[in-house]
C-alpha cells in the first residue's frame, strides 16, 4: 500500500532550468536491518516538468519492485502551492488512491478502496497553526526555495498532511551539520508515538549547491505487500 507520508523528499528545484524543462532521476530504498542497509526494498523514477523560473510544476514518481513489478504511482501538481500540491497516489497492488485535492480554496484530502465510498476530511489554513503546512514532495521544494532556512542552525516546525490517514502529524526539521562541500544534514523528529516505534527520527542529506536531496533515511512512504511499515535508506542519483 502507498501511503503518502508527506515526508515525500523527492525531486529537485534547479534555479538555472530552462522553460518546460524536464527533469529525470531515479532512487533505490534498501531495507533497513540491524546490520545495516540489507536488501533492495524498491526502485524509484522520477519524472519533473519545470516552469521559467525552475519551480515545479507537475511531478510523477513510480514506485517499482527490483524486478521491475510497478507497485504504486504518485502524481503531484505545484502550481497552486509548492509546499501543499495537489496530488493522487495510486497502489496498484490494492487499488488504493488517496491524496489531496482544493474545493473552494478548501484542502480535500481523500482515500478510497476500491468498490468502497471515498472518505474525506476538510482542512483550512488554520489548521497549520503555527507550522509550516507541508504536503507531499512539499518539504523539498521549500528548501530548495528557501535555502537560508537550511544553514539558520533554527528549529523548523512542521505539519505533515496524511492523506491516506486524512490527517496530520507533526515534526520538526533540525540542521545538524554541513560539510565544506556543501552538503547538509538535518534531523526530522517525529511527534507521533506510533511513528516513532518504526523510526525514532528521519535523517536526510542536501546538496545546498545543486538544491537537491541526495539520501534519505526513515519510515518510508511505501508499505510492504503486506502492508506494514517498512524503514528504508534512500539513495538519490541524478
């Protein structure tokens, strides 16, 4: 099952794209074992239509299993919010779709079973509080904007929207260090109990110059096939 976690950190924003540029990558999540990185868990595609100014503008991820089996797809649309996309998520091994859509200037996030009524939950702006609302791929992107955020040494406050849980949980991103080379690493801590059983904190690293996310460590997006949890390193290759 695919279950946007919002910790969604894919893609990248390159301030030098040209108009409509489009933009391909790929990454491999290793299964996370006592000894380390372990087995293969799946293979990610990315695909990024960029605008003028090198924001995003639409993004596809597929999610495939290492012998090529397409397990789940995700469909993201930035042109109303960089930090909040539209997006549907699909797993094709249940038929599960969920994600959020805007009704009104309202955000909808959705989830549905096949032969099954859709749940939904409303959510407004004021249900951010005094975090940042982040949805989706939204966290990356806001870095990538923002690059002072990265190097302030401050504690980010975030509110992650859960679309297949229709909710949210709350985190903070926290700057841990940067190599001469350019390359940071932040800390994400996790409110949520449950999350934390799985994964006590999520680790990336970001390469400040090339404004893109390199490794990801943490709870991943994707359930196993039997859906459970599954935590995961990610490498980025661009």
């Amino acid at each position: 099952m695919l279950r946007v976690l919002a910790v969604g950190f894919s893609a990248a924003w390159l301030a030098a794209a040209s108009p409509a540029e489009t933009l391909e990558y790929r990454s491999e999540a290793r299964l996370i074992t006592d000894r380390g990185p372990g087995a293969v868990a799946y293979l990610e595609r990315h695909r990024v239509t960029l605008g003028e100014d090198g924001r995003p503008i639409l993004a596809e991820t597929r999610y495939e299993s290492p012998d090529g089996r397409l397990l789940a797809e995700l469909r993201s649309d930035f042109r109303e919010s960089l930090t909040v996309p539209s997006h549907i998520a699909t797993d094709h091994r249940t038929g599960n779709t969920h994600g959020l859509r805007r009704e009104q200037g309202r955000l909808v996030l959705f989830d549905r079973m096949p032969d099954q009524p859709e749940r939904t939950r409303v959510l407004t702006v004021r249900d951010a509080g005094d975090r940042l609302l982040v949805g989706c791929q939204g966290l990356n992107y806001y870095l990538s904007g923002n690059p002072d955020r990265i190097r302030t040494g401050s504690r980010l406050p975030l509110r992650f929207l859960i679309p297949g849980k229709l909710d949210y949980y709350d985190f903070s991103l926290v700057p841990r260090s940067e190599s001469p080379e350019g390359i940071a690493a932040f800390d994400v801590t996790i409110q949520n109990w449950f999350l934390r059983l799985f994964a006590p904190k999520l680790e990336l690293k970001y390469d400040t110059r090339q404004r893109r996310l390199t490794w990801y460590r943490g709870i991943s997006n994707i359930l196993n096939d039997r859906g459970e949890n599954q935590v995961v390193e990610i490498h980025y290759t661009y």
